[in-house]
C-alpha cells in the first residue's frame, strides 16, 4: 500500500489544468458612436462588427498559478519521500523528527512520505521536481538524475566511516589468473547477486571487456564466496572490501592510490588480535595494520585464507545512500540543505532519526560529489538498466 500525505494540493491543481477548457472564439457585435472620417454635419451610428479571440485555457492556466501557493508553505510542504527500508512506523516516527528540525531552521514545511519501492519515490520526484527531496541508493540518483534532472546534495557516512562502498575480486594465489582477461570462461560465486559493487558493477566492466566468465553461482554472503574460492569449489568470487586501517591511523587509505593489500608490504601474515580484529604485525595503534576486507569473516577457521588468495581487482567506489533534491527545487535552499543535512546528523537528535540502528544507522552527511556517481552510470547504461531492476524494493 502506497503511503504518502500533503500532496492533495499538487493532485487537485493537475487535475484541474487537466480538465481545463479548450481555447474558444466568441463573436462580439458592438455599436461605436462617434466622430467618423465622414464629413457630416449630424453624427452618425456606424455598426462595427468587432470579433475577438478570448483564450480560456490560458485565462484558467495564469490563475491557477497565480493562486496556487509556494513551495514550503503550510498548502504545500516540502515533501521527504522515503522506499520502505523498514518498517513504515519506524520511518514515519524517525523522519519527522529530521522534518521538524528542518522547519525550524528554515521556516518551511516538511512532510514525511512513505512509497511503495525507490521507483515510486523518483515517479512522485520527477512528477513534483520543485518540492521533493528523495533519500535513495545511488543506484536511485543516476536513475533520478538521468529520467527528470534530480540533483544530489549529501551522501551518508556508513557506520565503518565511509561514504563509498566496493567489491574486490578474489583468486587463488596458485592459479593462472592475472588479469581480468583470465577471467573469460572462469566459474564465478556472488554472494548477492542485487549488490552493484558485488555483482552489477563486474558484470558491467567484464562485459565492456569483452570478457565472458563461466558459471556464475549465487551464494549466500561473502563468507560463503570467500570459501568457495578457497577451497577451489569456484575459480573466483567477489565479496565486500573495506579498505584496511593504517599504522597509528596517521592517514587514511587512498582508493586508487594505495594498493588494496597495503599491508603485504610488511611481509608478515594477518593473525587474530586480542580484541578479535585481523592485524598485520599488531593493532593499528601498535603500528600495525587492521585488514576488513571479506576474507577476515573466516580468518578464524581458515586461517590461510590471506595467505592462499590474494585480490585480483577492486570495483569503483559506489556512493552509499543519498539525499537527492528534484529537478526545480528552489536553487537557494537546495544549496542549504547539504550543510543543514550535516548538521543535523552531528547533532543529537540524528541518533532518533537518520542514525538510529533501527532506520539507516548512518552515522554523517557529507556533502555529495556528482563525478562520484559516474560508475553507477557506467553500470546502467552498459547493462541496459532503464527499469526498476537495481531499486530497492519492498
């Protein structure tokens, strides 16, 4: 069941121009007395036939708009549109919060909406571009962005620190496989084949490659992939990558800079810490390194899991979910609503709303970088998604 509320307005002021009338020529006779261009001594009555064009259509059309109230008012209130991530009462009860914060700070209305799955919600963004702000996968923003020109304007901090999400490919280090080009033919595990960094984002590269693997076999989560691949079941699997944390945590690692295995610079192998992380010579704060990628899930009882794969290839960093504003948002505001959206999730409240454990669980909003959504692009146009295959659903 569909829920969203505050609309009413928008769907009686389409319906109206809708039904308006088409534009309609009216005859008018009128009688002009006066002085005319004959010399007469007496004035006369000339009858003028007058005809005169009234367009009704466009009579109606400037009424309605000149009546029809502002984006933000208490009649038509900015509208925060959510898929159903979970449960509707958690969204409801969470989201208001973030709406009434955001009318006190900028004195507009907001409204919560609640629709079916992701495409609903870029429909109603597309179909009311000047009073929508959509919270979407970033799958969602380049659909959004490439049906009505929805812009985004913050990205979320996921609870491991990061605004990005990747997938790696994984091999056996005793195999042939060097390059994505060995990949042709090749048996192939996906622990979840609707995850864009896991599966949609390989196939779109591998197929942009000319490259065609073997058998692809859906597993259930990276522990599994993980396993598969080391065991030889499968000649490669992709799983979840989170980069490692580096000695003292004086600086972060760098996607596309630093190699993905930083760590066997060392030439030392990942053991267990006694806090139960995967290290390399130590805890970062030892000077060691902390290793999170899929693998460390099975390290307990495969612990030559690092030492017999090693990572192939590492996916595009794919954005994290993400506030987008519809195509006519008041230019103004929308430049706010990054720094307020920051604000908000610094704040305490954000722990009762966007950051609570039973809604998104983010844990920050950072401004959003456009360029940073290209590969998600890359992924629908080289795959052909143009329908709601990649959406979150309910």
């Amino acid at each position: 069941m569909r829920h969203f509320w505050g609309l009413g307005f928008l769907v009686m002021a389409l319906a109206a121009c809708a039904s308006s009338p088409t534009p309609t020529v009216v005859e008018v006779t009128r009688l002009v007395s006066g002085p005319t261009a004959v010399v007469t001594a007496d004035p006369i009555e000339v009858e003028i036939e007058v005809t005169r064009v009234i367009t009704e259509t466009v009579t109606l059309v400037e009424t309605v708009a000149q009546e029809r109230p502002s984006p933000g008012s208490e009649e038509r209130p900015f509208q925060l549109l959510f898929a159903p991530v979970v449960e509707t009462a958690v969204i409801s009860s969470r989201a208001q919060v973030l709406a009434n914060w955001l009318a006190r700070q900028t004195g507009q209305q907001f409204q919560v909406g609640i629709l079916d799955n992701e495409q609903r919600v870029i429909d109603l963004m597309c179909a009311a571009p000047a009073e929508t702000i959509g919270f979407l996968t970033a799958v969602g923003v380049a659909l959004a962005n490439q049906q009505c020109g929805a812009q985004v304007v913050s990205t979320a901090v996921q609870n491991n620190g990061l605004s990005w999400q990747a997938g790696m490919i994984v091999v056996r280090r005793d195999s042939n496989i060097t390059s994505l080009d060995d990949l042709d033919g090749k048996s192939w595990a996906i622990p979840d084949v609707a995850s864009v960094p896991n599966n949609w984002y390989f196939q779109a590269l591998l197929a942009a490659e000319g490259i065609e693997p073997g058998e692809m076999v859906s597993v259930p989560g990276d522990n599994t992939a993980m396993l598969a691949v080391f065991n030889g079941e499968v000649d490669f699997a992709t799983g979840t990558y989170w980069p490692p944390i580096l000695p003292f945590e004086n600086r972060e690692w760098v996607f596309g800079e630093d190699d993905p295995e930083i760590w066997r610079q060392t030439g030392a192998s990942p053991n267990r810490s006694g806090v139960g992380f995967v290290v390399v010579l130590g805890r970062p704060d030892q000077g060691g390194y902390r290793v999170r990628d899929a693998r460390s899930g099975v390290f307990d009882t495969n612990e030559a899991i690092f030492d017999e794969t090693r990572i192939l290839a590492l996916s595009a960093p794919i954005p994290a979910d993400s506030v987008v504003v519809g195509g006519a948002f008041p230019f103004g505001l929308a430049q706010q609503l990054g720094a307020l959206l920051s604000r908000f999730s610094a704040s305490n409240l954000c722990a009762n709303s966007l950051c609570a454990a039973d809604f998104y669980g983010w844990t920050g909003l950072e401004t959003a970088v456009p360029n940073s959504y290209e590969p998600v692009h890359f992924v629908i146009e080289t795959l052909g998604w143009t329908d709601e295959a990649l959406l979150l659903t309910d």
